[in-house]
C-alpha cells in the first residue's frame, strides 16, 4: 500500500490540475464572449464611422453606487449613450435617454426604472428572472417612479401621475381601500332617502347610474335584478332624517302640479343669476363642479327641493354647495322653477311601471348587500347592523410582491402592473362574485389610476428626495364670524386661502394688498368675470349687507403682504405714464392679452377700470413676477426693471373705463 501511493497521489494531482485549468480559463472566456463586451465593441465600432468624433468607451464594467439609496447599477455597462445627445441616431441601446430630470450619477436608473442593476445580461437585467420579484417596469407605466418621492397632488412634468392621483381622490377609492394621503370625498348620506326621492328613480339608478347621470362618479356595482329591487326596498325605508334636521313644510305654491308662471319666472332670473351652470351641467351644458341637475326634479321630492335651496349644508353636512340668501318667496320661485322645467319627461311618460310587492325578509336581505358592497364606505346610514367592509390594503401595492396578487381566473399577464390595470379596468374577470365595482374609466384614465397605484411602494427613501405635499388641506382653518361665512358660502371650493381650499378661482391669500375694499364690497353685491372666456365664474350669492361689510373689511385688514403694500409710485407724473404706455403696446405688446381702451385681446382681464379695483402695489409686484403669486399662470414673466414696472403699473392706473 505505501508503494502505490506517491503514484495514485500524482494521478489525483494531475486531475485536479486539469479540472482546475479548466474552470481557470472558463472565467476568461465567459468575460471574453459577454454581452456587456459585445455591446462596448460594437459601440467602439460604430462611433469610429460617425462624423463627429466620439470618444470610444474603454472596455470593462461600468458601475454606478448610490449609497443613499442603497443601489448598484450596472445598466451604463451596456446603455452606453444615456448622457451623450450627439447619439441620437444610434441604435439602441446606445440612444440617449429621453429628457431626464435628475443626474443619473445622484439617483442612478433602477430607482426610476427597477429591474436587477447588478446584472449584466439583458434577460437579467429586466429582472424577469427566478427569485426576483421587482422586474423592470413598463414604459407606458414609467411616471410612477416619479411618485416614490413625489408626494404632492400634482406633480410637475407627470400628467399621467398626476391625473391618476386626482382621479383616485375624485372618485373616492379612499372608501373602501387604505391609502395614505387621500381623504374622503363628500358624498350624501342616505338617512332620509325615502322622504327624498321615489323608488321608480332609485331603481334606475342602482340599475346603471352613468345612464341616468353620465358625470357621476358612483361606480357600476353590477348588481342583478333581483339585488337591485331588494336594496331598493331596504333604502327606502329610511324616510327620517337625523332629530337635528328639520324640514320646513312645502309651501301652498308647490304644492300644485303647475306652479304660477311668474313664480316660475322670478326662479328662473335667481337661477340665472346665481349662476348655478357655472357649477352644475344643465342637460350636458356648463360647468363640472357639481353633479347634472338637468333632470333632478324627476329624481327627489319637490319637499327635498325646497328644503335643500334653503339650507343645503343641513340636509346634508359637508357638501360643498354655497348657501345662498334667497329670501323666503326668491326660495319658492327657485323651488317652482327647478319643478317646472327641470325634469326627466321620458321617465315620467313612461307608463311601464307595475306595483311592486317587497319580499318578506327584503329588509335583512337588503342589509346583507348593503354591507357586502360596503356602502357605508362613501354613504352615511343611521342603521343598527350597518357596518364597513373594506377591501385590500393599497398602501404598498406597487411593490407587493407577485405572488401575493390573485390572478383567479383572469387570462392577462402575470405581472404586478398588469393586475392593478386589468383589475381596475375589468374586476370580475378575476372572480365573478367580485365585490369591486366598474368605474367607466376611459384606457387613458385606468392608465393613470394604475401608474398612481403603481407608485404606492414601500421602500426607504432618504428624506432629501422626498418632495412633501404641498396642498395640504387642514393648515388654514378661518375662525368666528370669518370662518362662518367662510364654510356658509363654500368659499374653499373654488379659493384658496393660506394653502387651503381648490384653486379653481382667486387666491385669497393676499386679496387685501390686491384689490380696492369698495370695490370688493360692490362685487359681492353684483359679481362679474373679469375675462369673458371663463366657463365657471363667481355666482351671486346673495350675501347679507352685513355680511359683505364684514369679509370686506377682514379681508383688508388680514389677507396683506407688507412688501406690496410698501411699493412707491408715482401715479400722476405724465412722463411716467406716458413711458409706460410705449412700454405696454410698443415694447412687450400687453394688449395682444389684455384689452386697452376696447381694443385688445381676451385671454386676460381688460385693463381699464384697473384703478378701481386693484391696488397700485399689486399691479407693479404682478407684473415683476406673476409666477410667484400664481405659478401656473400664463402671464409672462417679461423681466421688467423695477422703473419699467412702476412706468406701466402708472399707465394701467391712469386708464378710464373703454366706451
């Protein structure tokens, strides 16, 4: 035995050596025949035949670290052109990028686009692989990276984020679906429901409610027939409001089937002016505020009319419709008005209707499926057994992992966006018992509802990239006689003040540095736009004179910027005047916008009168920079001197009234 082992050692030596040689050179050769290298050659070559001179790239790995965020990306091994944009005639991968608004050096590219930066193969790169679970993700769904970090509503240069977030506010998925950052939508509750409309009307409605209201955002719950007639059953029971709410008996006048014809006129000039088609469709005309009233005395009581146009926000709490100061009898004639014209004359000729008799056990039927749908969750119900049933947790959707996603029985692709897009487009293709309803998204809208979802990741991103929110809601709460108007005439639905409301119209923020206090006491007296292509404007709302006095004078005494109000102009020197005109028709052409003396554009308010309404410091600090007071505005910022912007804030003030 002690023979034959220096011979059997040299044997195993001299395998092992052979084996070791072998996967010695299969390191080299696998380095040697990679894609990365195949790519690097290729870019090589092709860059010597361009007409500019390219620098060549130098052969090996090219890897990015972002310690911050915790990556390694080797995506630029291969994606050799992303900063340079002499490429753009290469082939891919060598194009660059598209525009790009970080440094890839800072941010890297798995953060916006995932995928396995370390790879450095196609296949693995795309991360379509066994074990990882964060594959690149689709272009058409790309801007929700841009959410990770963009916690605001809107968010600039993504639209389709953006749309998607306002949507997912719009139509309320907070009701059923935990997302942080939404709050809940106003919805009317439904204690009383059977005092305010007819079961005919509520049929139709739980039926199909995009073909009685087009505009609505109350989802398809695809409910069958037999659903339909014992939830309308269960509904109108509930013929009593809250003890808190008490309704004002139907005045004689509205009580007759056709009320008197100058009544009826009286509520249509109120109606007109109160401008509610500003707010409200009218039979597929005007404004998208509010809900389609073209057909709402068909759908409610002439009760519920009256007591609404009297005291909205007490029949229901929270809704963002302005409590207008009609007078009793203006009340009535609006009342009238409403009755008379606006109805639904299809429906109520039509004479198909038969009695209907309730099923014995409809009302625990009906409670069964009230629950099951989770109506509660958008509509308030004074109910013993009401309760919520919430569906999926959504706050980290876009990063649960696949194989926690049930497919069920739908024949899509199995990937993350995939789901989130077919589930909002088509929920019972998954399951057929599924409780989620359809919300007649257009393609484009479930493309933005699924990119917003897609952004709700759970990763840990370092606190300097968080852009925070900046529409938040509850900073500015207005308090005491201020504060009533304030939520009395639904001030926030279309102002903002202090970072509260919805800028659909004027910010109030700086009102009393803006405008002149009479002039705003007459314009609550009679509102008027000030550009005639506006679609929703100011309403009259018929405001107490006590009341005009009181905003008037808060607002001038509160709403001040110091550093407006500090500006020094000489408003009657001629040579200053008169070098402003030069400078607004001559130099920057400010009448192709603004009307000067009745000639002029329509694009922004008409420049005569200036002096009666606005302040000589606003106009000047305007003009400066109109993007620091409104940054969407499309006023340009012309870069005027401090001399030029006092020289046509002096012209502008010295303007008379057009003839």
């Amino acid at each position: 035995m002690s023979l034959k082992q220096p011979k059997d050692l040299s044997i195993i030596f001299a395998f092992t050596s052979i084996v070791f040689l072998i996967v010695s050179a299969i390191s080299p050769a696998k380095d040697y025949f990679s894609e990365w290298r195949h790519f690097q050659n290729k870019f090589n070559k092709l860059v010597k035949e361009q007409p500019r001179r390219i620098k060549p790239v130098d052969i090996g790995i090219k890897q990015m670290w972002i310690q911050d965020l915790d990556r390694v990306d080797r995506c630029t091994s291969c994606h050799l052109g992303v900063t340079n944009y002499q490429l753009v005639d290469m082939p891919e991968p060598f194009q660059p990028h598209p525009k790009m608004f970080h440094d890839p050096e800072e941010f890297g590219c798995t953060v916006c686009h995932h995928g396995q930066g370390i790879a450095t193969t196609v296949d693995e790169s795309v991360g379509e692989v066994e074990f990882w679970d964060d594959p690149m993700l689709p272009q058409y769904f790309i801007e929700a990276s841009c959410g990770v970090c963009h916690k605001d509503r809107d968010v600039q240069d993504a639209p389709i984020l953006t749309e998607g977030r306002q949507l997912i506010q719009q139509y309320n998925c907070v009701s059923c679906h935990n997302l942080p950052g939404y709050t809940p939508e106003f919805v009317p509750g439904l204690d009383g429901i059977g005092k305010k409309t007819t079961r005919e009307w509520l049929v139709r409605w739980l039926k199909d409610p995009r073909e009685v209201q087009p505009d609505t955002k109350m989802p398809d719950f695809n409910l069958t027939e037999k659903e339909v007639q014992i939830l309308a059953d269960f509904l109108m029971t509930f013929n009593r409001y809250p003890e808190e709410i008490q309704f004002e008996p139907l005045p004689d006048a509205l009580k007759e089937e056709w009320p008197d014809e100058d009544l009826v006129d009286l509520g249509k000039t109120r109606v007109r002016e109160a401008r509610c088609i500003s707010c409200h469709l009218i039979n597929g005309k005007g404004g998208h505020l509010a809900t389609e009233i073209g057909q709402i005395a068909s759908a409610v009581t002439p009760i519920w009319i009256y007591n609404y146009i009297r005291n909205p926000k007490g029949l229901h709490p929270g809704v963002p419709m302005p409590e207008y100061g009609f007078t009793k009898e203006e009340a009535i004639a609006v009342s009238a008005y409403i009755l008379t014209e606006f109805r639904d004359w299809d429906l109520e000729e039509d004479t198909t209707s038969i009695s209907h008799t309730p099923a014995p056990d409809f009302y625990r039927q009906g409670l069964k499926l009230f629950n099951n749908y989770n109506c509660l969750g958008c509509h308030e119900l004074s109910a013993e057994g009401v309760g919520r049933n919430m569906g999926p947790d959504l706050t980290y959707i876009g990063s649960k992992p696949q194989t926690e996603l049930e497919f069920g029985e739908a024949d899509i692709e199995e990937t993350r966006p995939s789901y989130v897009y077919h589930k909002i487009k088509d929920p019972r293709q998954f399951l057929p018992n599924s409780r989620m309803p359809d919300f007649g998204f257009s393609d484009s809208q479930i493309r933005a509802v699924t990119t917003a979802l897609l952004s709700q990741r759970k990763e840990e991103i370092p606190d300097k990239y968080i852009v925070h929110k900046t529409n938040n809601q509850e900073q500015y709460k207005p308090q005491g006689e201020f504060g009533r108007i304030v939520r009395k005439y639904a001030c926030f639905t279309c102002h903002v003040i202090l970072d509260s409301g919805y800028l659909l119209a004027t910010d109030l923020s700086l009102e009393g540095s803006r405008v002149n206090h009479q002039w705003l006491r007459d314009y609550f007296k009679i509102p008027y736009t000030l550009r005639p292509i506006l679609t929703e404007r100011m309403p009259n709302l018929f405001m107490k004179e006590s009341e005009m006095k009181f905003t008037a004078d808060y607002i001038n005494v509160v709403f001040l910027d110091d550093d407006i109000d500090s500006v020094n102009i000489q408003l009657d020197d001629p040579e200053t005047i008169q070098q402003g005109k030069k400078l607004l028709h001559e130099i920057y052409g400010c009448h192709a916008c603004h009307q000067v003396n009745g000639k002029g554009g329509y694009v922004g308010p008409p420049l005569n009168e200036t002096a009666k309404r606005s302040k000589p410091g606003w106009i000047y600090s305007w003009i400066k920079n109109p993007q620091k007071y409104r940054p969407d505005t499309i006023d340009p910022n012309q870069g005027l001197t401090d001399t030029e912007a006092k020289q046509i804030t002096a012209y502008i003030m010295s303007l008379e009234k057009s003839e």
